[in-house]
C-alpha cells in the first residue's frame, strides 16, 4: 500500500478514510445474491418501506463471510492498523429509494455484549430486538473501528454519510454542542466497491434520499479489546480464519 502513512495520517487526524475499489463489482453482485437468498424472518431482521436491515449479519448470511473477508480487506486492515483485530458486530442496511428517513448527528458510543452485569466503567445499558449494549471505558471506543462496505454508489443525494471531520479526537461528543463556527462538515461520497474506515467517536449522520437510488451498505465494527471475564462480545468473529 503505497500511501500507507498518508492513510495512516489521515485517519488518525480526520476520524476517516475512504479506499476505493476494494472490490469487483462481480464481488458486490455476489453478496447481494446471498443477501437476497436469506429469509427475512427473525429478530434480527427489520423491513419497512422506508429500511431494510439485518442485525448480527455475519451470522445470518454466513456465506457472505469468504466475500466480505477477501484477502484485499485483510491486507488493508492488516497493513493500517495491524493483525490483532476481529469483528465484534455487523449490520446490513438498505437505504430504498422511497426513503424518507435520515439519521442526526452522533457518535458509536455502545458495544454489544452477551449479558448484561454491573461493572465498573461499563454503563449505561440498553438492550434492543434481545442484544445488550453497552458504553464501555473511552479507550476502548478511540481504538475500535468500523468499515462500510458500500454496495451501491453513494452520494449526498442518497445517504452518504455526513462527518465532523476530526471529531473523534474529542472525547464524548453530544450532537447539541457542536460549534458549526470552528466545525467542518464533510459528505463522504463511496463509490459500489469502496469502503469507508470510520472511529466510533467520529461525529456522522446521514440525509434523506433524493434521487431514487439505494444506498445499501454492510457495517462491520472491529475491536482488540479484551472485556472484563463477567461479559463477552456478542458477534466475534475471527476474520484471519476466513477462506
């Protein structure tokens, strides 16, 4: 990877980088077909006129494992932030063109969990659709990392995100505080193929769709954190085993 640092430096200055052509678009045509063979059936699945989404994904369309985790996306995880890492939770979303939701400014400030116990540094809880979540100690949230795989072209005109660029060098951010006089706002475009590397404490949002075209992106978020004995990651899956 020829611009190792540079991405590198981007990263840890902005909260984000966008790396395009990540895969074929035979490859995004092949998750789609696997997506599209599981039935939506199930807590983990959601389906309106306005979304699409498939909770614990990696688990519910385990043929997408082997597409997802090809040895580009290993190399690129492998070379920027090394090989310790494994996924601790995916989610599909589909964004359909009739869309008329968006998503407000917030940061990823939860991890999911196998069960809920009182710890110290650990709180507050939720719990949606069965899944406990969990707030964990900040250091946890600055080294974790999510990738967006984009399976569609993706502008401002159909949901791309929207970030603060370099907001996840702040800590705990609430969306009510931002000062739009010192903060920049930046639409973070993905072509089909692209992925989007992304710190949970990075401000983001999404818009409304405006021009007819989905956007359906696989959400995958990344830990090397060790969790207190009384809990467990809920979804980890060790990617590095993935053939």
């Amino acid at each position: 990877m020829d611009n190792k640092q540079a991405l590198l430096q981007d990263f840890d200055d902005k909260g984000f980088i966008i790396i395009e052509d990540v895969y074929t678009h035979q490859e995004i045509e092949q998750l789609l077909t696997a997506i599209n063979s599981i039935p939506v059936n199930g807590s983990t699945f959601r389906k309106t006129n306005n979304l699409f989404a498939i909770r614990q994904f990696l688990n519910e369309v385990p043929v997408s494992r082997p597409l997802i985790f090809n040895d580009k996306l290993k190399g690129i995880i492998k070379q920027l932030l090394g090989d310790d890492f494994f996924a601790t939770k995916a989610i599909y979303f589909d964004k359909p063109p009739q869309s008329n939701w968006f998503v407000a400014y917030h940061q990823d400030l939860t991890i999911s969990v196998n069960k809920r116990v009182d710890i110290n540094g650990y709180g507050p809880w939720t719990v949606k659709q069965n899944q406990f979540a969990v707030q964990p100690p900040i250091g946890i949230l600055e080294n974790n990392f999510t990738i967006r795989i984009h399976l569609d072209d993706t502008d401002e005109n159909n949901g791309a995100l929207k970030v603060i660029s370099g907001s996840n060098r702040k800590g705990i951010y609430r969306a009510e505080t931002i000062d739009w006089d010192t903060e920049t706002e930046v639409f973070c475009p993905v072509k089909k193929g692209g992925i989007m590397l992304m710190r949970p404490l990075l401000l983001h949002a999404s818009n409304r769709s405006t021009n007819n075209l989905s956007r359906r992106v696989i959400h995958i978020e990344f830990s090397n954190s060790e969790l207190p004995a009384e809990i467990a990651w809920s979804e980890k899956y060790n990617y590095h085993e993935t053939h």
